[in-house]
C-alpha cells in the first residue's frame, strides 16, 4: 500500500442474462444483493465485506469484464495518483460519483494490457452483511451457497506485461509477489500484490488484450472448496477444473463458469507476502504444474477459454 | 458379517521392483513394514490395524493382484465357508499356515469374475502399531507420508457380475451397498460390504476376467486427501485423478500409481450403510457423475489402465 | 451383528417444554421432524437415516431418556432374542405395534444398570431425507443447524456393569470395544458396540440406576464441530465442553444441553474396532485424559449432572 | 503500513532452561533453529519466514518478554521513525547491527505500557525454510510438530492503554483492528494491526506495566489446531485453553505454556481488516464471549498467569 492503494474494490461483469446470473452469484455463489440501478445493473457484496458493493452485473450482449476498481485510502491519495497515472503517460477518465450508486467520483484507465481499470476513494459503508458491529458473531446464519468471503482478485489475459508491471508497480505501488519466467527470462506471468495477499490482481501473456479469465472469490477453507465441488455439481453449473492447488500462490482451488461464460474462481488459503520478500518464480517448463500443482498439466480449456 | 466374514485382511500385489515398491507404499503411502520372506515378498501393514499385515508385495514381472483375502471370526466359520463354496459349485485351494508369515491356513478360491480369493481366521495379532494397549494416544508421532489408516477395499475389472455377485452375497453373506444399472436393468458395477462401509470389495463389468482396478487405503480427514495429493505431485509420483468426491459412496478421493503400474486410492468419508438399507442405485447413463462427482465425466485412463 | 441386533434404532427422550425441544433438535442439532402422536410426542430423524425416526421427544415433567431402542435384523431374531433375555433372567414386556407411529413390535427390558431398552425388527422404510434413492447427490441443501448425520449412541450411568455387560455381550451379541479399569481391575466403565463403531452404548459405574449422561448424533468432520460450538454460542445454548478429543474412542466432541437438561454429544471421526480387536483400555488414574484428551483433568459438571 | 512499519519481526523471551526451550519450540511447536551467539541465546524461525529468525530464546532466571521487534521498509523510514518517536517523547536506545546474529542495527524503546519494542530495517534474508526460491513446493516434507507457519503477534498486559494506542497509531502508522470497552466508554483491550490481520500487536489493561500474556504463531487449519492440542497432550505439554475460537478477531486458537511458564497460542483463521474498517468492539459485560466465544465465560488462569 505503498502509494495509498488498499484494495480490490469492485469488478464489473458483463452477462447475457441477469437473472441467470444473479442467481449464479447469489444462491451458488452465496453474495448479497445490495442494490440494481436503472441501467439494470444488479450490485452484490461478500458478507464480510463493509462496503455497498463489490461485483456489478451488467447485463450486456457478450461476456468479460468491464472494469475492475481499486478503493485508495482518501481523495488526496486519488488527487495524487491521478497526477501520476498521467505523468506516466497514461489517460484517466473521470466518472462522476454515483455513477455507480453508492461510489463517490472514480478515475477511469486503460492499463497497457488492455483492461479498464478504476481508482475511487469512497463508497457507501454498510457494514459487514448480517453480523452487528459490536458483539458480532463469527459469521452469519443466513448465508446461501458457497459463501463467499470476499472478492479477492481477477486474473487477466493480455499483452505488454512489462509496461503494466510498470505502470502497477511504479505508479500505483503494487509488488510482484510471483511470476512465471520463460527460458528467455520474460516475464509470462505476473502476480502484484499491494497486500500480503499473493495476489490483487494478476495477468498472463497472450497476445490479444483486455481479454478476462476469472474474477476470484475467497472461501475460508478446504472444506469450503469441497462444498463449492459438491454444490456445482448439484446445481449443474459449468465446471473448469478442481479441487485442486495452484503450485503458484499454492492457493486451494476450483474453478467454473457462469451462466454467461465467464470463469469465477473459489479458493482459500495461499502463500502470504511481504513486500520485501523475494518475488516467487515458476519456470515456464514447470508451467502445468505452477498452475495446477496436482495434475501437472495444465487443461486447455483453462487457456483458451477467455471472455 | 451374517456368514461370519469380518473384514478385507491382506493384498497380494505384484511389483516389478521391490525397493521401489517397498519406498512407494512405506514412505509415500505410510504404510509400516512389518516383515519379509525367502520369497523376497514384503509386508506392510497401516497403523491402525491389529494384525501383522494387510499388504503383501509380491516381486514380479508384470504387475497385478495375486489375490484378496478376507479374515473370518474364527476355525469353525472357514470350515462352514469352504463346504458353503464348494456347495455352490467353487473349487477351493488349501494354502497351509505360514506360507503367509504369520498367518493360519487360508482357503483359496476363484471367484466368476477371475479374480483369486481367500479366506483365513487366523493371523498374527501384533497390535496398533506406535500406540499403547493401554491409555493409548490418539495417533503415533512417527507416520510418514499420507499416514494411511488401513487397507479398506479393492476394486476388480472383470466379467460374470451376477455370479460374482451370488458367491459374495449368498456363499459369503456380503450385501449389495451400491450398483450401476445400464438402460436394461443389467448391473455393470456392484459394491459389495459385510460391515458399514460403503464396499468391501466391488466389481465393475468389464469383457476381460480378472483385472485390477485398484487397491485402496483409508484416511482420515479432506485435509488428508489434500495432503497425499500434495505429496504424489512432490514425490513425482504418477496421478490418476483428484482429489475429488465420488458420486457411488460420495467418498473423497484421490487415484495414483505406484511405480509398477498398479493404481492406489486413498480417500476419505464415504456414506455408511446397514444390510436394511436399499441399494443405491446409479444409472450407466449417469456414470460420469457416478465415478467423478464433481467432473461429471469419465478419464479415459481410469477406465481403460488396469493391472 | 453376532446375534443379529443391527444398531441403535431410537432413543426416546422427556422433554419439559415439547416446542423448545423441538427448536433445539431441528433447528440447532438439524435433525428432521417427521412425524407427532396423540400422546404429544415428536418423531425426528437425521437426514442419512432410511427408517422413519430415531429421537422420539416425550413431554413430561422430568427430563431423562425413557428408553433406547436396537433395530434387529428380522422378525425371527426378535423372537430369539426374547427367548434369550428370558434365559438369562430378565422380564420381557411387550409393546405393540403402532406404539410408537411406524415402528412395529418392541420387546421391551430393563438392564442390570437400570435403563429401559427396547428390540424391534420392523419400522417404516422413509428412505434419505432430502435425496433420490437413485442418483443421489452428496448432501442435502436444506440442512439446518449442525446438519446431524445419524443418532450414534446413547452414555448411561448406573451400576451393575458387570451383569449389564453379561447381558449385552452374551445375550445381545454386543463386545466390549473400550474399558476403563481401576486400580483393582474393577471395570468402571464400558464401551459396547455391534458394528466397527466404537461405541453403539456405553455406561459409566455410578452408584443410581438408571441414570442418562447424554445422547449423541455423529457430525462429518472436526469443521463440523467448529461450526456446532459456534451455532452453540450464536444461539445461546448452555454448553458442557469442547470442542476437544476423546482419550477413549479418540473422538472430537463437543457437549451440550437440551433447554430441559438433557445433554447431547456431536461428535466425528473416532477409533473403528472388529470383534477381534482387544478392548482398548484406559486407566482410570488416567480417566481424566481418558475422557477429554486435551485438559487431561475431568470438568465435575460432565460427571455429576444427569438426567 | 501507513508509516513503514511492515509487520512483527521478532520476539525476545526468556527462558529458564535453553535445552527445555528449544526442545518445546523446535520439536513441538515447530521452528526451525537458525542460529546460537555467545550470550547463550538461540535463534529460532517458522519456515515462511524469509528472514534468519523470529524468536530468540534468552537463558535467564526468570521468564517472560525482553522486547518485540518490528521491522520497517528500509533505513530512511527508520530514521524518519526514530525522530518521530522522539518528537512523541519516547526516548530511544540505540542497538548496534549484530547484536542480534544477522540483525542490522535497532531502534529500541519502552511503550507507556511498560514493555519494550524495537524497529529495524534490515535482516539476513535466509529465504523460506525447507522449499527452494524457483518452483517451490507447497510445504516443506521435514516439518516438525505443529508446523508453525509464522510468528504472527503478542499480546501484552500493562496500563497506559490511552498513550500507547497514541504511540502506536499516531507514530507508528497502526490502525485500531478490535476493542474492547467498558461500561464507560474506556478502552480496556485494544487490538492493533499493521496490516490486514486482525492484530500484529495486542494490549489488554493491567494495573501492572509490561506483562507479557502470550507470544502467538500462525497454523493453517483448523485440522492443524487439533493436531496442535493432540501433540500438547502427547508430550504433557502445560495447557491453558483450547481448541476454542475468539470472540475477537474470531480466530481459532488454543494456548498452552512453555517449559519456562510462557505462554504460547497457535491459532488460524481469524478476521482480515483494512484501515478503514471500523473497529470491532465488544462490550465489556460480553467480556466471556469476546475472548472464548464457545464457553462465553473466562477461565481465572487465562486472564492472570503473565510472565
């Protein structure tokens, strides 16, 4: 948190049918319901999450993300880091506050890999969903499904890594806390950390941009992974691959889809770090097994399959 | 146990390199090394069980199982089971004592679907292994490996399901636990038990006799069956597939080999049944599911890779 | 199952409050109501259990258990098993079918130690609650509280454990799986089991008959009983102990009461036995290890409030 | 980490007995020995840590914490740092690099509440234990008894609460995680947090300065927490509490005392915070419950055996 970036705060999905998807994201997935806007938009939080929101499903004719927000500690920082995004040589939109109901004013960029992304400084603070403040219990009893932490991170698909390195590290003061190294020594695979998560947002070499692969949710245990197993498979939701562990991060893991296609990931546990803690490294010729440390192979579905 | 069989007792597996094996089952699986003969045959047992072994590694040029042995309650029970079987028209063979070290005379038969037999009462009664008769702790600090519990079942490729089926139920006193039925009512695969466990022994249909599918050993938790999964891919041992659930038992499970080719589960839960309960039953249209409950769909290796 | 009694087949409990004790065991315990009586009783059952009830709840001014019945193979058995317990000298009354909604028969007895069990052969088959008998998916979704999984056993105190031990052993086909001795061998309490459970019934020395320690319904995992001692708390139920670990059986466990007194286990995993395995013995110089694992010294309200 | 300080880096303790010390935090909880120096102190670290060590064991006559250490970015924030605190008025003590093996130099000084802290900026950077830089596997094979994974706080008793939340988060850059107040309105526990744990340093109100209550470590699991408690009774390890959960930070957890009367927890799990997360009180009155939330009542030993 180095240049005043906190966290993750929001990511913003394209789906074909919002119902669908809101059933997907709130019975199976198991986040709340906050708020819908009149553009149709439908907003879901992660219980312990004490702002409005944190994923908005916007319904649309194709899959993939719009956008993914970072929260930054307060509006000087935002004044800062709009000045720098700029210095870098990177144009900023700015989308006025309650564009998105309940967010204050959101400054708007494309990254060198082709993804939108935002930094804001408010949001409506509702708490932590069906726990009170004082005296509160250890979780809720009405959770639905899967039951979701939080909104972890997204991974994304794109090109020019090296100036999105430099653009989330130099400017917004991410880390790397993991990559994956070709034999030629690029970087194939960056993981930026602004936390001692192993992970805030991550993206992958390939040669089209701004294209999505999964937007991450957190889950408390291994036992949690099994019962999002069991309940995609009750529900006949669209499965990836999993339960398994990444060999990078070593989080605990499964993956699936979306009424709309787009892949969600649930998992837990995963390495923490340290902003001075060497950045971890996978080598390409290990690439199945840093990705999934079980199979040691990587799947091709978990490749090509992008929105 | 209406006839008097207890329990799967012991395994005879053949190995094509006995160090290698001997490494596989004591230190991967966890299994303890209780004895060898001028055979050059191992025995290993898990910790948790009260005679000397479970499974015999039996050096060879191709892999496979020898045979499967069942323990009975006592002399009288082998002599009443082996008029039983040679009354319903199966030949037996008389294996004297001790050519099992430390195990009384067994009673050796072929079932209908090609795979070898035993029956035994007898077999040296050497304790839990690393835990005291009396105030015993709860586990011994010095497993290794995937600390396997004990040998639980062994699966069997082969043909001649209903007579196979007959002998167990009607000769041995097993009951059906679960079963697959294909579109015409035919069983294609039968999970037999004498006890609460979800199988014994089972049987899936398959043109060839006496294949081996796959011996299994038990554990004790979902952490467990993450652990063993993490230490096939550390030790570079060869994955079949999981860790998963599957849909028949609903046990959690994970498939390897050891270095000869043979295929090994280790899982954990599973559902219990009484000799009251129905059969579950699984449809073949449904096998998918029935076998990988999470994947809802079949690896070719684990139907076709057989010893 | 020597002489074809199956396993605890119900427990019937008194209740001072009939709704209060409902609440409890459907809502926070998550068993299943399945059915009330003209006597004001309530039947409940855990969802993996295919006959119609195992806890029936009797509204009365006194808590305690009224009896604990054992399911038997077969008609033939109970007719047996009557003849049996006459030989060995004790009274046999016979209760109807119907008495109790959907169960057949009871041939009803009082221990040496005081308690009333029941035998019965017959109840209504209602299959798994909550799913299909063919294809059945791992769980059902509309669990509540601790998602019990079956009634497991009964703890009883009282004296005269050596003839109640005869009787259970000679007459009912039971063996002794866990003992505690003390310092003159006296057997001062007994664990007793049909199955590989390590316990189907157990009773504590205690110098009144007929006393009840607690009723307890087996959970799936040790995350299980994290999540009763947390539902414990929300709801702000009076707990005993836990969650800890069993010396004897190595179970984890919590313990708490039932808003009229009466106190219930949840439990997982625990020791397996076969009738061939040497009783496991704990000395009772050791009983507080022997009863809570981890504080090795007993809390006086575990031994001294019963019902 | 507002102000650069980055996270609990190390803990002093004085232990009666060098040989018993190392044993009980080498073998049972886990560390790894890195290095001894000429004072007789030894050098301890969970294998996570990139840095040669995270506890020093000081031979003494009698137990207890010299000091905690923090560690910051880099040497300009602790130049920054040592001027703020002086400007506060808290004089400091300089402590030349290799004081401590590997240490650079320390900035030490003593908090209103009684106890000593120290900052530093550099440390001999060893690489996580046991799993190499490229590639690495998820966890070490030679992991012994509870397998801590990081020192991750302490907690202190003293007074001077009000001036030591000032120093920490006013100098220091802490926020305010989790308290707890009195009938009026006064702080008399205040969790405070460098980053998104729920605590990296904890003061509970005392009448006397600079107790020490317990040093904490990090375990992944719940599973790892009863394994935890198994191996504290396997080696007549002193026990205070556990396996239990907090009320505050809800965290599982179980305490138990070094061979020198020290108090240790290991726990996992628990509540993550950003700074602008409103603090999580608990009311003073709910005291049982904050801080065991399954028993809802304090045990005498918990709140008044300090060292």
């Amino acid at each position: 948190m180095r240049k005043g970036v906190m966290r993750p705060g929001h990511v913003q999905i394209r789906v074909l049918d919002a119902e669908a998807a809101l059933k997907h994201y709130r019975d199976l997935v198991g986040l709340i319901e906050t708020d819908r806007d009149e553009q149709g938009r439908i907003y879901l939080k992660a219980w312990t999450e004490v702002d409005k929101f944190s994923l908005v499903l916007n319904p649309s004719d194709e899959p993939g993300m719009d956008f993914m927000g970072f929260k930054v500690v307060d509006e000087a920082t935002l004044v800062q880091l709009e000045q720098d995004l700029l210095a870098w040589g990177c144009p900023v939109e700015h989308i006025p506050a309650g564009e998105l109901r309940g967010c204050g004013r959101r400054i708007r960029f494309v990254a060198p890999s082709g993804h939108t992304f935002e930094l804001y400084a408010e949001k409506e603070y509702t708490g932590k969903w069906g726990v009170t403040e004082v005296n509160p219990e250890a979780w809720p009893m009405d959770l639905k499904g899967m039951r979701a932490v939080r909104f972890d991170h997204c991974l994304m698909y794109g090109d020019e890594l090296a100036a999105t390195y430099d653009l989330f590290v130099n400017v917004l003061g991410f880390y790397l806390a993991e990559q994956v190294l070709d034999e030629n020594g690029d970087r194939i695979a960056q993981f930026l950390s602004i936390s001692t998560k192993a992970h805030d947002v991550a993206f992958i070499m390939h040669p089209e941009k701004g294209k999505f692969h999964h937007a991450s949710f957190f889950l408390e245990t291994w036992e949690d992974v099994l019962r999002a197993a069991d309940l995609i498979s009750m529900t006949d939701t669209s499965i990836d691959i999993g339960p398994t562990r990444h060999g990078l991060t070593h989080g605990k893991t499964i993956y699936f889809f979306d009424p709309s296609g787009n892949r969600n990931e649930v998992f837990c546990g995963g390495d923490y770090n340290y902003p001075d803690h060497k950045p971890v490294t996978w080598a390409a010729e290990q690439l199945g097994k840093a990705i999934f440390y079980h199979d040691r192979q990587l799947n091709e579905r978990f490749l090509t399959v992008l929105t």
